[in-house]
C-alpha cells in the first residue's frame, strides 16, 4: 500500500469560543519528514490530531488520499493507513510491549485465544525491517523512554499505518535517543511513508526536515520546503521570526561571575537509596559560587530527578550534606529549605502546579503564612502583582485558572514562585529542573532572563536540562551526572559531542 | 462530516439551570408513572404530595427540619472532598456524635443556662464525630489507607457499637438515652413563626444555613481551608511547596468528622430530646447526594437538602395512596438524572457526530 497524501483543506477547529486552527491548509506527502513548529498555543497540536482523526474539523476537509476522512476518528484514519503517536504515551504499563503493540488488533485463533505468535512474528518483521528494535517480551514500565517511544511508532506500523504523525516526540528524549528517532523516521520516509513531526527543537528542523510548516496563533503563517543541514531557502532567523511574529529575542548575555566568588550552594556526600534498594545518588558533591550558573547534563534517569528532590527536602532518607549560606539545611523541612533555596521541579503538571485552582493561588503556593524574623506578615496581593509583573506572565488576571494558560506561562507561574521568594545576594539557591521543557521560544527567552537576572543579584543556580544547548548558553559550568555521579566537570565551550561522551561514559579522544 | 454546523451560541443564563429544570421535569414524570401503577389518576399524586410539603406552614416546617442533618452531612462531606478524600463515613460519625451528645445533655446539672448547655453538647457531639473521623485520617495520612474502605468499616463497626453501649454502658433498656436537661433543647422555629405550629423545625436549620456559608468561607479565604482545596487539586505538588499535606488532611477529616456528629444538633437537641438508635440514620448518605448536587456552592447545598427533605416528607404526606419509598426512588432518580443533564449540558447541543475521545485523556495543551 502506498503512503497516503494527507491534505487539510481550509481546516479550523474550534474548542467552544477558543478556535485553536483557523482555516489551516497544509499538505503531508510521502517520502518527507514535514516538520510543524510554532509556540505554545499555536495550534500544531491540534493540526496534527485533525489530520489522525482524534479531532473532527469545525470547518474544512480533511483528505487523505483522494476522498474526505470520515467519520473523522482515529479507528477509521488508521484503516487508511494514518497513525498517530501521542505526546504522552498510551501504554499499558503492565502489559509486556508485545502486548501493547496488538492492543485493539489481537490475532485470534479458534475460540477467541490470542495468537502470540503471529502477533510475535509479524512485530518482528516490521522491527527487522525498520531497526525499531524494542525487547517484546519485556514489561512495558520496565522500558527507557527512548524505547517506548520506539514501540509506539512500532505500534502505528503494526497497525498498518504508512502516515506516521508524532507529536513532540523528542521532548522526553536524550538528543542521541532524538537522533536515533530521526534516523528511523528518515529510513521510513525513504521507504515511501508520510512522516509529520511536530516539535519545539529548531535544530531538529534545520538538520533533519524536509519541508516546514510553521502555526502562529492558529494560522499557518509558513509552508516551505526545507534543505536540511543549514543550506536551506530559510535561515534559523527567518523560521523565529515566522514562529514569533516578530524579531527574535535578544541573545542571551551570560551574567558575568567574580572567579573568586564566595561558595553558597555546597552538596557534600549525597546519597539517596530507593525503596527497592537501588542507588540512585552517589556522594554526590557539588559546590555554587555566588552569581554562578552551574548546568548539569545527563541522560534522563542518571539521578538528575532525585538530586532535585533530595535537595527539595522530598526524600527523607537521603543522607549528605546540603548547605546554603552557611544554612545547614540537610535535616530542615520542605517548608525551611524554601526559604533560601528556590526549587522548580521537572514535571509542572504533575509537581508544579494545581491546574484547577486560579493563577494567584498557584503563585503563592507554600507561602501563606510564611514570616520571616521580624518582617511583617506574608503580603499576598502584593506578591501575586509582583510575580505577574516581574515574569511577565499571560493573561494578567490571577482569577484565571491556571489549566487555562499556555504551558510557557505555566512554566512562568512555576519559575516565578521559586525564584522571587528568595532573598537577593550570597544567601540562597535556586535548583531548576527542565526550566523551559515544552515551552515556546518567546517564553523560553523569558525565563532565560530570569534566572540570569537571579544570578546576577548573586544567587547560586543549578540548571537540570536535557537540552544542551540550553545548558551551554547558560551555565558558565557543566557537570556531567551518570548513574547518580557526578562523573565530569566541563566548559561551557564544549562540544554538544563532547558532552554526549561524558553522558555515555566513553573517554574523551 | 466536514458539514458539522457551527456551535450555535447559548442563552448564557438558561445554560446552567438546564440541568435542575430537566430532572425536575423528570421526576414529576416519574412520579406520575409511579402513581399511575398504584391506581391513581395523574398528578393527584404530586397534587398530594406538594399539598404536604411547601402547601401548608406545617408542611414547610417539617421539610425544612428533614433537610437541617442533611445540610450537616452535606457539608461534612465537602469539606473532604475538596480535601480529596472521599468521607463515607458521616453515617457513623452521625449516630455516635449524637449518641455522645444526648448522653452528655442528659447528665448536665438540670439548672444549665442554655447558651452553655447547647455549646458542651455540641462540643461533644462534634468532638466525637471528629473522634471517630480521626481513626481513617491517621490511617490515610500515615499508612495511606484508602478512606473509603476505613470509613465504610468503621460504619459497621459504630453500627454495632451503638447498641452494645447503650445496653450495657449506659444501661438503657429502650435502646435510647436520657431525655437532655431543658436547657440543652433547642429553641423550635415556631416559637418565632407561630404559623409552623406543630412542625418539628428548630432554630438548627437556620445555623445549619450560617454553617454552609462558614465552611465557604473557610475553604475560600482562610489559609487552611485554601491549603486544603489546593491539596485536593494537586497533593503532589502542595508537597513540593512544603505544605503539611499530612496535617492538613487530617484536619479536613476532624473537621468533616466534627461537622457529621454536630447533626445532632438537628436531631437530638432540635427535635426528640433524646437520641435513640436509629435516629439520624440515611443522613450520612443522604449527604454525599446533596453535596454532589449542590455543586460545591453553599446555596447549592442548601437547596438540595430542602429538596430532599421535601421528597421525604412528601414520602409521608402521600402514604396513604403510594408507598412513601416511592419518594426514595425519586430522590435515587434525581441524582441519576442530575448527573446525565450535568453531562449533556457540558456537551455542545448541537454535535452530532459522535465524539471519538483518545484512549487516555490528553487534556493537557489541547491546544496546542
């Protein structure tokens, strides 16, 4: 079977007042990789579920070949031969990956047994034939992220799919996991499949689209064809200033940081063992200086979330000491740690913020009734104002839920809360775990400048990305963590291979 | 399929009464149906039964009696709610809170002025109904037990709690208490209205309304009552932000406890004097309704009581001619129908296309 066109002829979607695509045209051909791009909000989501069907159109058709998709559900667009993966992935956890992957379209026998078997062999002959190799056998929880990733595409192929739409898919991945991905994506495409990306990375555009479609607040503002490897018609600046509407943002100046600066952050011997037993920090030892922006890099699982926690106060039997200022506040509650040493955790949705209540509850957060000695009582109106202005955070209304903002102003409210709550100069912390994950340039820019702001008043700053080339725009250090260690100290020069190496563990050349 | 027609704007003010007016229509319907199997010609039934509630002052001073313990439980039951905890619990805090207040009203010095009198019998009506909320509270914020199986338990186990103290403890051979000290009796609404004469109303209805608009305004203004709610919305991350999940859920737990055993108020102080087994009994899940269908508004809750405890009475008013658990019927058919118009009203009206949903919520940056 041939991979379907996937054409979207004046397409708009509305959710109730909010029209999230307006008259959207887009065309996905075979033997492409079509990158959507845009910021938070923009719509490519929502443009990518109506061409798998999730989403029926308000208005316009949706073609895939030569007639209308309908009815518009993800059954009957697989049937054509149109998949989708999913941000969030929809796995069983408990079932093994096999099982997974013949979820809905089980091989039966006589009397309605399952047939693993056939299920096995033909999972095996799509995985041969694309290098999507994953353990089937294996429990699906048990697998890295990278490979779940792997059996969801293996899961759309299965199913028959030869248009394959993935949203945001490298956003959980390590960039060697994203250029594996791509890799197999570019094999699929040369094998005649319609591949869809939508994504946030602009790298991942320049280096591996074929062609690129950029949404701004529901309107396809961009549809180009896309020279890979940086010759192409349009320059990184152009595809910014398409995706903001504007001039890009003013690069960011790394403060500047005195080389004798006093010590505020010190981490000595952390360790943390899990309840099953597992080491998941090693003495870890780590000191900040005043002003400084220390980034630490690290394939996902090596320790990166536990250290954030340990630090946070969230994991009671972690042993070590954590000093700021001269605080020691190794045996202090979440509650006292707070006070000089601001933490944003990695999942906003799941740590960070409580979507049903209003953004002025979500921005005080923890700080009710706080009293520092001798100062007056917590002013709550005027740290809501404060924070709103100081972040710049949209809309201004702290009424509004703050499940109704973008993931970028979310991610504002989060940052906002840890960092102003700190006093200025050599006497707090702040540990920020993927600061700007999902979140769009314009805001992303923001939240740079804030915590260079921060480190300019004097505050020590621990910055956890699974994005390197944030880290080397930041941090004016990079320490590499594997395996709960930290393993490496680097430049903030190095190379994104270099610091891949330390990640991996192989030497340096 | 591309013809799906626009969503047509809605009347902004019908949108949310839609539901109310669609089950109201509903149970009338249902009741006539009821009827009719019982032999009677239509609408007497419902003739019959508003004559006997809010067709008489007596009739409204007996349903605004059957809804006071409801408003009690209602809001007992929010609290925990918003606190992310499903109390099931008030059945249990309700009969010993009220076993516990009769038997201190009983023994008080018969001479107690009755602002005293009534404040210790609540004290100790709330403080057990809050004794007993506190075994599942400590279970769930220490061991993480559900609440939900150690409240249902701890329901059986007051259930037969409650006889085995009142024969042997307290040696009373009618399966009830004492009559309390006449200071401890409320003060009956007719006193104030001469025309609900005869009507069992106290001034508990009233205080329960005040309470309804307090426990508002504890969950949206005070620090504690707000912690609450956010633990509700998001434990994990309240957590993260160094509040005492812990001790906020058990507070949330003593204080829905607390507000369950102080319906005795209702029953015990308001209405018999005394409390006797069984009393107050279907109020704890008579509750979780009302607070279901009022929506988390303090006047949401109280209308639901009053349309409970009208149902109830009008069980009684119509019993001559339809079995009064005719009415228990209605008030299961309410919930059902409320919860199907809250869905529909929640859809657009005019999408005609069934709406495929992906196979796990991706509710976040939909859209995006």
């Amino acid at each position: 079977m041939d991979a379907p066109v996937i054409r979207l002829d004046a397409v708009t979607r509305r959710f109730g007042d909010f029209t999230a695509v307006s008259a959207a045209e887009a065309t996905l051909s075979p033997g492409e990789i079509h990158a959507i791009v845009g910021e938070n909000g923009a719509g490519k989501s929502t443009l990518l579920k109506l061409a798998a069907g999730v989403l029926a159109p308000s208005a316009g058709r949706v073609l895939v070949g030569d007639d209308a998709l309908s009815p518009a559900t993800p059954a009957e667009a697989i049937r054509r031969g149109v998949g989708m993966v999913h941000q969030h992935f929809m796995l069983v956890a408990a079932f093994t990956a096999l099982e997974n992957l013949m979820l809905g379209a089980e091989p039966v026998r006589s009397w309605g047994r399952l047939d693993l078997a056939s299920a096995r062999e033909k999972a095996q002959a799509i995985a041969d034939r694309t290098g999507l190799q994953v353990p089937l056998d294996a429990v699906t929880e048990t697998l890295s992220v990278g490979e779940r990733q792997r059996l969801e595409i293996l899961r759309v192929l299965y199913r028959g799919a030869r248009a394959i739409l993935l949203d945001e898919p490298t956003a959980v991945l390590s960039p060697l996991e994203a250029d594996e991905l791509y890799t197999t994506l570019r094999a699929l495409a040369d094998d005649g499949a319609t591949i869809a990306v939508v994504t946030h990375r602009l790298d991942e555009v320049a280096r591996f689209a074929d062609r690129v479609t950029v949404m701004r607040r529901g309107k396809v503002v961009l549809a180009r064809p896309y020279a890979r490897a940086g010759a192409g018609e349009i320059r990184g600046g152009d595809l910014t200033r398409a995706i903001m509407g504007g001039e890009p943002p003013l690069p960011f100046a790394r403060p500047a940081m005195a080389k004798d600066a006093a010590i505020v952050l010190e981490i000595k011997g952390l360790s943390l063992t899990d309840a099953g037993g597992q080491r998941r920090l090693r003495a870890v030892d780590l000191t900040v200086r005043q002003g400084e922006i220390v980034g630490i890099a690290g394939i996902e699982g090596n320790g990166q979330s536990e250290l954030v926690r340990a630090l946070a106060g969230l994991e009671p039997g972690a042993t070590g000491r954590v000093a700021v200022g001269d605080r020691d506040l190794s045996r202090l509650s979440v509650r006292a740690r707070r006070a000089s040493l601001g933490v944003v955790l990695e999942d906003r949705h799941e740590e960070g913020l409580c979507q049903e209540a209003t953004v002025g509850d979500n921005l005080v957060l923890g700080d009710l009734g706080d009293r520092r000695d001798g100062a007056p009582a917590f002013d709550e109106a005027a740290a809501i104002t404060r924070r709103m202005q100081r972040f710049d955070i949209h809309p201004a209304d702290p009424a509004r839920l703050a499940g109704e903002l973008s993931g970028g102003n979310q991610q504002k409210i989060v940052i906002a809360r840890a960092l102003d709550r700190l006093p200025r100069g050599p006497r707090s912390a702040a540990v920020l775990a993927q600061p700007t994950r999902g979140v769009d340039v314009g805001a992303a820019a923001a939240i740079h400048a804030a915590i260079g702001e921060a480190a300019a008043s004097g505050i020590a700053v621990v910055i956890i990305s699974a994005d390197l080339a944030e880290l080397r725009k930041l941090a004016h250090r990079i320490v590499v963590m594997r395996r709960g260690e930290i393993v490496q100290s680097l430049s903030p020069e190095a190379t994104e291979t270099e610091i891949g190496r330390a990640m991996l563990g192989q030497e340096a050349a | 399929m591309s013809a799906t027609p626009d969503e047509a704007p809605e009347p902004p003010v019908l949108r949310p009464l839609l539901p109310a007016l669609l089950a109201l229509f509903g149970i009338i319907l249902l009741l006539n149906l009821i009827s009719f199997a019982f032999g009677q010609a239509p609408l007497t039934t419902l003739r019959l039964a508003l004559a006997g509630t809010w067709g008489t002052p007596y009739g409204i001073g007996q349903v605004l009696f059957k809804s006071t313990p409801l408003i009690f439980t209602a809001l007992a039951f929010e609290i925990a709610l918003r606190s992310g905890l499903f109390n099931i619990g008030a059945e249990g805090q309700v009969a010993l809170g009220s076993l516990a207040g009769g038997v201190v009203g009983a023994h008080l010095p018969a001479g107690t002025p009755w602002p005293l009198a009534i404040t210790i019998c609540v004290l100790a009506a709330a403080l057990t109904g809050a004794g007993v909320a506190l075994i599942p509270a400590v279970m769930r914020a220490r061991l993480g037990v559900h609440e939900i199986i150690s409240t249902i338990m701890l329901n059986r186990i007051v259930e037969v709690l409650l006889p085995f103290l009142l024969v042997t403890v307290l040696g009373a051979a009618a399966l009830r208490t004492v009559e309390v000290v006449p200071g401890a009796a409320l003060l009956k609404l007719d006193a104030v209205f001469p025309a609900l004469r005869g009507s069992a109303a106290s001034v508990a209805f009233p205080l329960a309304v005040g309470l309804a608009f307090g426990v508002d305004a504890l969950l949206r203004r005070t620090r504690r009552g707000r912690e609450m709610r956010w633990i509700g919305i998001n434990a994990a991350a309240c957590r993260a932000e160094g509040i005492d999940v812990s001790r906020r859920l058990v507070q949330a737990m003593l204080l829905s406890g607390a507000i369950a055993g102080a319906a005795m108020v209702a029953t015990v102080l308001g209405y018999k004097g005394y409390y006797e087994l069984g009393l107050g009994a279907g109020a704890g899940f008579t509750g979780i309704a009302v607070a279901l269908l009022g929506r988390g508004h303090p006047l949401g809750i109280v209308i639901a009581a009053l349309l409970f405890g009208t149902l109830q009475q009008a069980g009684l008013a119509v019993n001559a001619r339809v079995p009064k658990e005719a009415m228990d019927v209605l008030a299961a058919a309410v919930i059902l129908l409320v919860a199907v118009a809250n869905r529909a009203a929640a859809k657009p009206l005019t999408q005609v296309t069934p709406v495929v949903a992906p196979p796990a919520p991706a509710s976040e940056e939909a859209a995006s």
